[in-house]
C-alpha cells in the first residue's frame, strides 16, 4: 500500500509534508483551541481562579467539552478547507490517498476522533508516522488520508 501510495503522489507531483511542519501546524493548532476554550469559559474560569482545587475540579468536570471542541474543530477544518489554520500557516494539507483530494465529512470526523485516541495512548499514533514512508499517522492510515505539502 505505502509504495502505491508513494508512486500516485509522485506522479501527481505531491511531495509528503516533513515531520518538523507537522509538530509546527499540531503545536499552532493546540494553542488556538486552548484560547477558543478559555474564550468560552472564561467567566466560568475566573469565578473559581483563587482556589486552585476548585480550578482543577473545573477542568477536570469539562474534559469532554475539551475533547468534542477539539474533534469539532479538527474535523470542520480538514473537511471544509483540507487543512486546520496551523496545516494552512505552514502550507501543508490532508487529502484523501484513493482521490487525492479533501477528505469527505465522514473521514474527516474518524480521523479526528482517531486522533484524540492516539493523543491518550502516549502520542504512539505520532510516533508510528517516524516508521512510514509516508510518515501517516494511525488517524491519517485509519482515515485513508496522508499530509502532503500545498501545491
């Protein structure tokens, strides 16, 4: 699969996005959901901030407000635009390895909630794009998607 995969994107003259984007665009796009969330629950936030026991029950009681912000956001991005605002500041994309094109809605979602699993496992999902030619991700193998620099 990965040496097809390899030849379609050389043929087509697409180059597979460089490890160092990827940890660029994945560290711009953690920073702008934590400000989206301290937007959102900002009073919510600052009526507990004198004691810290409170602030981490707090936290701890919105965890999956936390993760379905960041699923919503993840697969919004990827589906409408191929890429989260950190993908498209370093001018990297998701495609689809069969169509080499946007993922659809449903690939988009699986790989954003595949993402979130991986990030829980210890990061292994990101530690297997080191071992592929492709450098995909378990989300981008499961998603049949691949992070290719922008043409």
């Amino acid at each position: 699969m990965s040496e097809n995969l390899l030849d379609k994107l050389y043929r087509e003259n697409i180059t597979v996005a460089s490890i160092n984007k990827r940890i660029l665009a994945y560290s711009v796009d953690e920073i702008i959901v934590s400000v989206l969330f301290l937007i959102v629950y900002w009073d919510s936030l600052m009526s507990v901030s004198g004691d810290v026991e409170k602030l981490v029950l707090m936290v701890s009681n919105l965890f999956f407000q936390i993760t379905l912000l960041r699923v919503v956001y993840h697969t919004f991005f990827t589906w409408y635009y191929g890429a989260t605002p950190g993908k498209m500041m370093f001018k990297i994309i998701c495609i689809d390895t069969v169509m080499l094109s946007k993922p659809t809605l449903s690939a988009s979602f699986l790989r954003a909630t595949i993402r979130i699993f991986s990030e829980w496992c210890f990061y292994l999902g990101y530690v297997w794009a080191l071992g592929n030619p492709c450098r995909q991700t378990w989300h981008d193998k499961l998603a049949r998607t691949v992070v290719c620099n922008a043409y």
